[in-house]
C-alpha cells in the first residue's frame, strides 16, 4: 500500500513482535502481547486464576473450566434460555443451557499499545442458546445361543447436549 499502512503482529504464545510497512521492511522486535479476559461489561474476569496473561503465561494456552468462561458471559449452566433472547419470537427452549445446549462464541480483539512494541488482544465470551444435539446409537448383534438360535439385535441410543464453541478475531492498530 502507498499510504504508509504499518503493521503489527503478535500471537499470545510468543515475546516477539512483527512490525513493518505493510508491503515490505517488516522486523521482528522484542515485545509483549498481552490477553485481557473481559465481562460483558468490560470488568476483569478470571479464567485460569487470572485475567490477564502474557505470552510467557499462555505458552499452553489460555485454559479455564466451563464454569468460568460462563461466568465471564454472565451465564450458569442453569440459566433460562429465553432470558438471553428477550426480545426474540418465542421458539421451543429448553429451560436451561444445561438441557439444550449453546453456542460459545469468544471474541479476540486486538489493538496495539501506544508503544508499539506491545499487542493487546481483549477476549470476551458471548453465549447463545441454539440446540446443539449428538445423537449416537449403537447396535449390537447378539449370537444365538444354541443350535438353529437365530441371532438378535440391540440398540441402544443416547442423546446429548453440548457447547458449540467459535473464535470471533478483530483489530485495529494504529501507528
């Protein structure tokens, strides 16, 4: 580009920092990224013990239990799912995510720091309830047991709930 776009590139399992003019010049400096996990409202949520992880911290991953990336959206597994979708036509729900399962979309938003040398990703987690169904049947022959026995099948079908989970990545920087 002619414009004199600047680029910056972090990843949150890495100390270094890819900065450059869009088109070519690019260099790998020492820098930070930095993952902030945000409440719907914009407070700190803790995920893993902490809020907010470097890359040293991350070099495994962000981890945390379902609980608390629930927590960090404003949810329980007991939550009513029409309590999400106030404003939405009433389609057959479930009384709980529990019970219907959801969809977990975290959102990754990146922006740079004054400094360029930092990245600094927000995440943030948004629930929506949609019916995430497995179902899984098995069949099973069973051999007879004597002399001209005929062979019979079982079955056995279960039926599952579970969370659908989607990465959502945004970002602006700014020289």
């Amino acid at each position: 580009l002619e414009d004199g776009s600047w680029v910056a590139r972090g990843v949150s399992t890495d100390d270094r920092i890819t900065t450059g003019p869009a088109l070519s010049g690019k260099r790998s400096v020492a820098g930070d990224m930095v993952t902030r996990i945000v409440r719907t409202d914009g407070s700190s949520c803790l995920v893993g013990g902490r809020s907010e992880w470097t890359a040293a911290e991350s070099q495994l991953g962000i981890k945390g239990t379902l609980e608390e990336w629930l927590a960090c959206a404003g949810v329980t597994l007991d939550t009513n799912p029409r309590a999400l979708l106030p404003d939405m036509p009433q389609p057959p729900l479930s009384p709980h995510l529990r019970t219907m399962g959801f969809s977990m979309q975290i959102t990754l938003d990146y922006h740079n720091s004054r400094v360029m040398s930092r990245v600094e990703c927000t995440m943030s987690v948004r629930i929506l309830p949609v019916w995430t169904v497995r179902k899984h049947t098995d069949i099973i022959e069973h051999p007879g047991t004597g002399t001209g026995e005929r062979s019979s099948l079982m079955s056995r079908s279960r039926k599952a709930m579970g969370a659908a989970v989607s990465l959502k990545v945004k970002g602006v920087f700014e020289s």
